[in-house]
C-alpha cells in the first residue's frame, strides 16, 4: 500500500517490468548463443552490444510504450484517487484494469518479437548464419518473447489487483459482477498458457534444433555447416549446446508450471483461509475476505461474502423479530391465562346456576301436579253441587275440603311466588356474567387488535364470545319478560283464590238458606273450576318456561365451555410462541455456542 501512495500505475508498471524485460532479453541472448555456436571470445563485442541494446531498449523505449499503454488509465486512476468517483466511473476503472494485463501481456510479446526479428536480420546479415539455425533461433527466441508476455501478466496483475480490490470495497455496479463474475484469464486458458504452449514449444524447438544439428554438424565461424554425404550425425560441442537448450526449456516448463499451480494453491489457500476463519470466529466480526475477481476463485470469494453479509442480515432481522415479537407475547400469554382463569370461574358459576334451575323446574312440574289435583276436585265439587239437596251435607264436607284446599293453593302459589323471585336473583346473576362477559370479549378484541396478525385467531373467538354474550343478555330479558308475566298470574290467581275461598265460607254460611243461596253456589263453583283450570294452564304454561330458561342456561354452560376450551388453545399457542421468540431472540447467542 505505501508503494502504490508514492508511484502511480504507470510508474508501478515501469518499474516492475525492468528486471524480467531484461532476464527475458538475456534469455533470448543465451538462446543464440547455443544454437548458434557463438564463441564467446570472438563474439564478444557482439555480446556486449546485444546486452547493451537490451538495456537502452528498457531504459528508452520501454517506458515509451508503457505510457502510450498505461497513461491514460494511470491519470483516470489519480483522478478517482483524489476526487473520487461516481460507482458508474469506477466501474469503468475496474473493467479497464482488468483489461490491462492481457493489454500489456500483447504489448511485450510484440516488443520483442519485433526485437527477435531484428536480431535474426542482424545475425544473417553480419555472421552470414545457417539460415535453418536462424530459423530455429528465432522460434527460440519467440519462446523467450512469449515467456515475457507471461511476466508481463503476472507483475500487471499484481500491480492492478490493488486498485481492483479498492474499487471493489467502494463500490462497483453490482450487474456488472453477476453477468461477467470473473474478468481475468480461467483456469482451463492459464493451464494452456502456462503448462501446455511453454512444454510443447520446449519439446518441439529441442526435436527440430536435434534435427538440425543432425545434419548440420561441421563447426565454422557462422554456426555449423550441413554434414558432407554420410556424415550425418552428433558432435561432442552440438550435444553440450543441445543440453544446454534442454535444460534451458526445461527450466522454463517447470517454472511456468509452478506458477500456475502456485497461483491455483495461494487461491485455494486464501478460499480455506476465509472458510476456516467463519467457522472459527463470530459471523458479526468475521472480515470480508478482499477480491480482485480476477479468477473463479476470486469470484468465490465474492460470493463468500455474500453470503456473510445475507448471514449477518438474517441473523439481525431474526433478533429484531424475535425482540418486536417478545412483549406483546408475553402480555398474550398473561391475558390469556387471566382469560382461562375467568372463563373457568364462569363456567364453574354457570353450571351451578343450570342445577338451581334444574330443581327449580322438580318444583315447578310438582305444583303443576298438585293445580291438576285441584283442578280435579273443583270439577268434583260442580258434580256434588247438581245432586242436590239430599247430598247437602257431603256437598258441605266437600266445600271444606275445598277450602281447604284453596288455603293449600294459596300457600303454594306464594311459595312458587318466592321462588320466583329466586329466579329474579339468579336472573340478576345470569345478567351480571354476560355484562362481564361482554366487557372481557371487548378487552380481548382490543388486545388482539394490537397484536397484529398473530392475533386474528383469537380476534375472531373473542367477538364469537361478545357475540354469545348479547344473545344470552337477549335471553336474559326474554326470561325476565316471562318471570313478570308468571308473577302477575300468581298474584291474580292468589286474588282468585281468596275470592274462591271467601265464597266457599258465603256459601258454608248461607247453606241453611241453600234453597235461596243454591245458585250462588253453583255459580261459585263453576268460577272454581274455571280458575282452576286457568291456573293449571298458567302452570303449564310457566313449566315450558322453566323449560326454555334451563335449555337456554345449558346452552350458556356448553358455549362458556366451549370459550374455555378456546381461551385454552390460545393460552397454549401464546405459550408456544412465547417460547418461539425467545429461541428467535436467542438464535444469535446458540450459534455462537455451537461454534464454541
């Protein structure tokens, strides 16, 4: 990082190209010298002005076409440095510097290809050479040329990748990424660019160099002439030359092997590297891995990243719910205990009510009993009274009998009329419950109003509540229409029977004038018999009642019942998403211990 502060691009490529522009030259300079046969004593000043050359060119026109290449892209690059950039000009900035290493590796195979050519030319013109070993040479020297052009990428790239990396850490168009996802060389075009072309090259410039020396092996001042007839064949000084060359190929082969599987087991180190240190430390301080996305590897990385980041966010939406679910869970749950609790009070309170009302309903069929027995003997007492005089005295015994029975009716119709009023109380009681009912069903609903869409379940038991409270208020006031109306016919049958009663002692009275009073009984026991069969319909009538109230207070037990049953359910979903959100809330701090 302080190297790329001092230098800029141009001068990064500029420098790091002196030392392998020159070894390849010297190279391309050994190459000649052994397939060539130079002396070195005698070729010496050609030697030394060979090197020379390689030197002025690397000096001079070097950093000529390393400005005509790299000078624009170096000045953007300061430009972004000191001002900054939209993400749409560093983008332009990251693809350009991607494209720069296959630009300069085209720019140095070209430089001393043209160099290899002129340095055939020189050698044909000034030592006369073989022209099929200057051939060779020359291809020779192409290897060395493109052997140059392999550095050339490496040092560019490595130059590049940091601004690759900066760029990428700033911010670059994201489509960009996902239509190319890598913008450097893949690994099935490295190993034909780094295994395959320098080994092959190697082995087919060593098998013609062979061939040529084979039938070029008389020794001379240019390098070796063809064999006379019959003396094809090897020299001592060719298969020294020829070893050289060799070793020289081989050299180079296993150096550009090397490197490519150098390259691939640094990426496979830095993707371990990165793997093993998210698994190892916490996901909210693991460092992002930084990428030049130069390779598949590279690419990978990115998307290790990716995933990093996707992690980190699910894991603080995740918190985040978990901590917006606790609360209003947690008062959920309370409410729906409080709820259970109330719906098993008035479950409980109800079904003592439905027995009160139950045994109320004994009595009830018991009086009807007892108003149908009246009901009997008045229309007895109407026979008696026809029969006449004869039967005068049993007609009295009867009528006190009757009276008697009248004093019993009358005391059960007020006991029925306290009863009654029992009723009223327990009416009182049943109205009390579903105003409460009422009121809890409409907290409910408030509260799962509040509670989002976790609490429309509940929303929709609770207004079913609310609403099996109105109807058992509407009841309420039906039974309490019907409890008025059995009141009045209590009263004015008691009224009936007093009057009954006060005649039957008329008549008891008067039965030594019966002659005289004879039809006021009759009549008075024709009324008799008539109340008393209003009065056994009035009972019926108040037994359907007694009916309709205790099928209507069963209903109200099997519905609170039922609401029991629901407030039970709720209670228990509340439980269970209580327990949710905190294993949400908590995911965080178990992944943690999962690693530890």
């Amino acid at each position: 990082m302080k190297q790329e502060k001092q230098h800029t691009l141009e001068q990064q490529h500029r420098i790091s190209s002196y030392l392998p522009n020159i070894l390849c030259g010297i190279l391309i300079l050994v190459y000649s010298v052994f397939i060539l046969n130079f002396d070195i004593h005698a070729q010496l000043p050609l030697i030394v002005g060979i090197i020379v050359m390689i030197l002025a060119a690397q000096c001079i026109l070097s950093p000529i076409t390393n400005h005509l290449l790299t000078g624009k892209l170096s000045r953007q690059i300061e430009k972004w440095l000191t001002e900054g950039a939209t993400q749409e000009e560093r983008t332009q900035i990251f693809l350009a510097l991607h494209r720069h290493p296959s630009k300069k590796q085209r720019e140095t195979i070209t430089y001393f290809m043209v160099c290899a050519c002129f340095l055939t030319i020189a050698y044909h013109l000034l030592l006369d050479i073989n022209l099929f070993l200057n051939g060779i040479n020359m291809c020779a020297c192409f290897l060395g040329a493109y052997l140059a052009s392999l550095l050339a990428v490496s040092y560019s790239r490595k130059v590049c990748n940091g601004y690759i990396c900066r760029l990428v850490e700033e911010g670059i168009d994201p489509k960009v990424l996902r239509n190319k996802q890598f913008f450097g060389f893949s690994y099935a075009r490295s190993f034909f660019s780094y295994c395959i072309v320098p080994v092959v090259w190697g082995i087919l410039l060593a098998t013609v160099l062979f061939i040529a020396y084979y039938y070029n092996n008389v020794p001379s001042e240019s390098g070796f002439l063809p064999a006379p007839p019959g003396g094809e064949g090897l020299r001592g000084t060719q298969l020294a030359r020829l070893g050289g060359v060799f070793a020289i190929n081989t050299a180079i082969g296993s150096v550009s092997v090397y490197s490519f599987l150098h390259s691939i087991l640094v990426s496979s180190e830095k993707l371990q590297t990165s793997m093993l240190h998210i698994i190892k430390n916490d996901i909210f301080t693991v460092e992002l891995v930084s990428t030049d996305f130069e390779t598949e590897v590279s690419y990978n990385l990115h998307l290790v990243n990716q995933v990093v980041q996707l992690f980190r966010s699910i894991l603080d939406n995740i918190r985040g719910i978990g901590s917006t679910m606790t609360d209003p869970i947690y008062k959920l749950a309370e409410i729906s205990q409080a709820t259970s609790s109330t719906s098993l009070e008035q479950s409980t309170g109800v079904k003592e009510i439905l027995a009160t009302m139950e045994d109320s309903d004994r009595q009830t069929r018991s009086i009807e009993e007892k108003i149908s027995d009246v009901t009997a003997v008045a229309e007895g007492t109407e026979k008696n009274v026809n029969i006449g005089f004869s039967t005068l005295q049993s007609n009295l015994d009867k009528m006190t009998e009757i009276t008697e029975a009248n004093v019993s009716t009358i005391s059960g119709i007020r006991e029925l009329g306290e009863k009654i009023g029992g009723i009223w109380d327990i009416v009182k009681i049943i109205n009390d419950i579903a105003d409460q009912t009422r009121i809890i069903a409409f907290n409910a609903e408030l509260e799962a109003s509040s509670a989002g869409d976790s609490g429309k379940n509940f929303h929709i038991v609770a207004n079913e509540v609310r609403r099996l409270a109105a109807g058992i208020t509407a009841s309420v006031e039906q039974i309490k229409e019907r409890i008025t109306e059995i009141q009045h016919s209590s009263d004015n049958l008691i009224i009936t029977s007093e009057s009954g009663t006060e005649k039957i002692r008329e008549g008891l009275e008067l039965s030594e004038k019966l002659k005289e009073k004879f039809t006021d009984i009759q009549s008075s026991s024709e009324i008799t018999v008539e109340s008393a069969n209003q009065i056994k319909e009035i009972i019926g009538q108040q037994a359907t009642a007694f009916d309709q109230i205790v099928t209507t207070v069963r209903q109200i037990s099997s519905g609170i019942e039922n609401f029991s049953t629901s407030t039970g359910t709720v209670n228990n979903t509340a439980q269970k998403l209580k327990l949710a959100a905190d294993q949400l809330e908590n995911l965080h701090k178990q992944i943690l211990t999962e690693k530890d």
